[in-house]
C-alpha cells in the first residue's frame, strides 16, 4: 500500500514571512559585530573545525552509515578524526573503514566554505559534484533484488537514480519520492527556486528548511540523500553567515518527524527546528567573545596576556556600565510584561482547577507563589537556584546570577502533601554579551527535576517586545501543557 504519494515539489507558501525567527534574527545582529574581532583568533578558527568534524561525523551516524560511542564522538572532534583514536568495541565498522568516509564528510563541508567565498551560484553539477565527493569511500548501498529482499548493489556516484528508490515502512506503506525520469526536470526547477528565494530575500532558517524538505522530496540520488540535504542546508546558512545545519543522533527522532510533517504541508516545525539548531551554534560562538583562548606558548605570554585583559577591562568598565543601565530599563519592560502575562495566566487556570476538580469531588488545595524579587535577593532568601542551573546548562545557556528577574510556582496538593511543583523563572544577566533575558521552565516535585520545554526561551537585545510577546505566550502555554499533564499521570 502507498503512504506519502510524490507529487512535484511545491513553492514557499504565500505567508513565509510568517515562518521566520524574529529572535534568529535579532541574535544574528549582534554575532555580525563580534565576529569581526573573533574570526581570525585561535579560539574561533578551532571551534569551526569541531563543528566540521561534528557535521562529519553525525551526518552518517543520522543515515546508519556507521555507529561511534559517544564518548569516542567526542573526542574525534576535539581532537581530529584519526583512526587512532577509535579503539575496538568503540564503532560498529574497523576505524580503517569509518575514517575515509569522515574525512569525505569533512571534505565536504569544507568544501562549501569555499563555495561561498568563490560566490558561486548554486547549480546540479555541483550538487551532483558533493554527492560523488560525500561517497568517495561507499561502494554499495541498499537494493531490492527481483525477489523483494534487501541485497548491496554498487553505488552510483555523483549522477541521478535510475531507479526507484521508495522505502517501506514498518507498517507496509510504502514512501513515494521522485520516479527517476522526472528527476533532471525536478532539480532544475528546485535550483530555479532556490534562485528567487535568494532574490526575495527569504530568511537563512526558512530557505534552508524549505531547500533540504524539497531535495529529500526529490530523492535524486540511489543513496546519500539525506547528508546531500544537509550539506544544502548547510550551504544556505554559511552563505547567510550561519553555521553548517549539525543533527546530532539525539535529534533524529524530531528531525524525521519534521520532515514527515513538510510532507504532508506543514513546513513550520522543521524550520523552527533548523532555528533551535542553529540557535545552539550561535549561542556557542558567541560566548567565544568573552572566553578567547590566551597563547600558551610560554608562562611569560600568559602573564601578559592577563595583564592586557585586565586593562581593557578596566577601560571597558564605564562603557559597560552605561550600556547595561540602557539594557536593563529595556529588560525591565520585558520582563514585567511578560510577568503579567504569566501571572494572569496562571490564575486564570486556578479558577479553573478549582471550579473543575470541586465540581467532581476529591478537591485539591491549589497554592500559588509569587515572587516579585530579583533573584540576587532570592538568592539571599534561600530561594533555590541550584535547579535553575542544571536546567540551564541542560540548555547550554548561562545560569541566573545576582541579576534582575522574577519567579512563579506553582504548587498542587492533596491533603497534607505536594503532588507536583513546577516553576518558572525569568532572568537577565549582568555579564551577558548579548542575551536581554531568558526564561526556564521546569518540574521541582517530585525529584529529579526535569525541564517542561525543549528549550528555554530566549529573546536578544535586538528584538522588539512586539515579536516576543507571542512567542513567550506559545512558550509559557507549551509549558503549563506538560506542567499539569505530568500531574494528571501521577493520579
């Protein structure tokens, strides 16, 4: 039986605009200014390599190419992608088998730097060109013979299927993509596409999602599909002056299932998903700003470059200050309006529980905390902020410090007994490069505590309250949803 039916590939919707990231955007703004000073430092031309490797080695990894244990993951991509490194047990495949094809991916992506600095346009012969380039060292891939079973035959490389290549899925369905004589007038018209959308300005998370969705649509090649989507991906955001689109293993799961979602139409959550992604290497380059590897070539230069850091610093101060105090009275909008709209909320739903759970009987005692304090104060008040910090480095974030801020919890009980707090917190930081505010949501009770949103919210120095209103509205709704759902399964 047929599940997805191939149909030509499709054009944006009339309404993109509404699938961009006014948050992207605003962070993107102020990354152009720190990485004029950055680019050529040590720290920054390390931290693109170990993303290239992380691209390398996690695009085949996503595609069942190879398995590496993660703690030898990690150390390839500090340390290089040397066969040495991955002893036996540590892979599914000897180390002689697995490398060439790391390198091939890395090749590649390096490959795309050089694309965009050369200026050049997008077309098939180049796209044709990554894919023989990606399987340099894959001879076969996955066949069905005329029996049905699954059987290795030799890889085609670096041109256009000559057969079907529909998979069937567990249940039986079967997955239509492109028929292969259709092929060459498919991806002609994708790059024609692509063309408009640079033309019209259609954001670096957007074109990117719509460019690798349409491509994956396609299937042009016998095999290599999904790293050749990545890599376009990847070469729409390093073009912008984004970072190469890394799917970590972790991610598989959501990010097939934003794939199967733009198939049937909706193309907003793979794009937020591209967003949250590259949100993650933004935040990561930018914190480079202030944590620039010093030279250690000798004691002597260490010294030296402290005391130089310690007189900038110092000339730095006046300047910092009179920037925060404009930044806080910002913040400071901010964060009341968006306290505002959490509390009203959060009443409301108490009205709600009450009148709900009386009318049936087995009553509970709701209490609601407020605390309209900076969370230096709370801090002082013995207020817990430990579980704030795993949660944010959970995120990757920088945890609540003696900073502005404010927190809501939100306690249910039975009897003498909590059943369930979970809790919201708000704050800004003083030392902050960038980030206006940010917001974490999460489970105190029972143990161990446990985050009640994929990500925390965010919003830059560079965003309007006007966008981030409804987005930390989407945020905070998302967030009470599994808040009480988790109390509803403790019944």
């Amino acid at each position: 039986m047929t599940g997805y039916k191939w149909k030509p590939i499709e054009d944006l919707p009339n309404d993109w605009q509404k699938l961009a990231s006014s948050e992207l955007a605003g962070l993107f703004a102020v990354w152009k200014e720190k990485v004029v000073t950055l680019k050529d430092s040590p720290a920054y031309l390390e931290f693109q390599a170990r993303l290239r490797r992380e691209w390398a080695i996690e695009t085949g990894i996503i595609e069942g190419l190879y398995d590496i244990d993660r703690g030898v993951t990690r150390t390839l991509i500090e340390r290089g992608l040397h066969a040495s490194l991955i002893a036996h047990g540590d892979a599914n495949k000897p180390a002689e088998e697995i490398i060439p094809m790391l390198k091939d991916h890395e090749a590649v992506v390096e490959g795309l730097f050089d694309f965009v600095g050369q200026k050049r346009e997008l077309s098939t012969s180049y796209i044709k060109q990554v894919h023989q380039a990606l399987t340099t060292h894959q001879e076969t891939a996955t066949g069905i013979d005329s029996s049905g079973r699954q059987t290795q035959i030799s890889l085609l490389r670096g041109d256009w299927k000559k057969w079907p290549n529909n998979p069937t899925r567990p249940d039986g369905s079967v997955h239509e993509y492109c028929p292969p004589e259709q092929v060459a007038s498919e991806m002609d018209r994708l790059i024609e596409i692509h063309k408009q959308h640079l033309q019209g300005g259609v954001p670096p998370e957007v074109e990117s999602a719509w460019l690798h969705h349409r491509f994956t649509q396609i299937h042009p090649f016998q095999d290599g599909n999904g790293r050749v989507a990545r890599a376009l991906a990847s070469l729409v955001l390093i073009r912008a002056g984004w970072f190469p689109f890394v799917v970590h293993r972790d991610d598989r799961t959501e990010y097939i299932d934003c794939l199967e979602k733009a198939d049937w139409g909706d193309l907003l959550p793979l794009v937020s998903a591209f967003g949250r992604l590259q949100k993650k290497a933004l935040n990561q380059a930018i914190k480079l700003s202030g944590n620039v590897l010093l030279p250690n070539d000798s004691v002597e230069q260490i010294i030296l470059a402290g005391a130089r850091y310690l007189k900038a610093k110092e000339e730095n101060k006046r300047l910092f200050i009179e920037e925060w105090n404009k930044l806080r009275s910002q913040y400071k909008q901010v964060a009341e309006a968006l306290q505002v709209i959490t509390m009203e909320r959060i009443d409301e739903l108490v009205s709600k529980f009450d009148q709900m759970v009386g009318e049936i009987g087995g009553r509970q005692n709701i209490s609601i905390k407020k605390y309209n304090y900076g969370l230096g104060y709370m801090r002082n008040a013995a207020i817990d902020l430990g579980t704030s910090a795993m949660i944010a480095e959970r995120f990757g974030i920088e945890a609540a410090t003696m900073s502005d801020g404010w927190v809501c919890s939100v306690q249910i009980w039975q009897g003498n007994s909590i059943q369930i707090q979970f809790q919201f917190d708000f704050y800004t930081l003083r030392n902050s490069n960038w980030r206006l505010a940010c917001g974490l949501a999460y489970i105190t009770i029972p143990g161990p505590s446990k985050p009640l949103s994929s990500e925390a919210f965010e919003c830059s120095t560079g965003e309007p309250l006007t966008t981030i209103i409804p987005r930390f509205k989407q945020w905070l709704e998302n967030a009470l949803i599994l808040g009480f759902d988790s109390w509803r399964r403790q019944l």
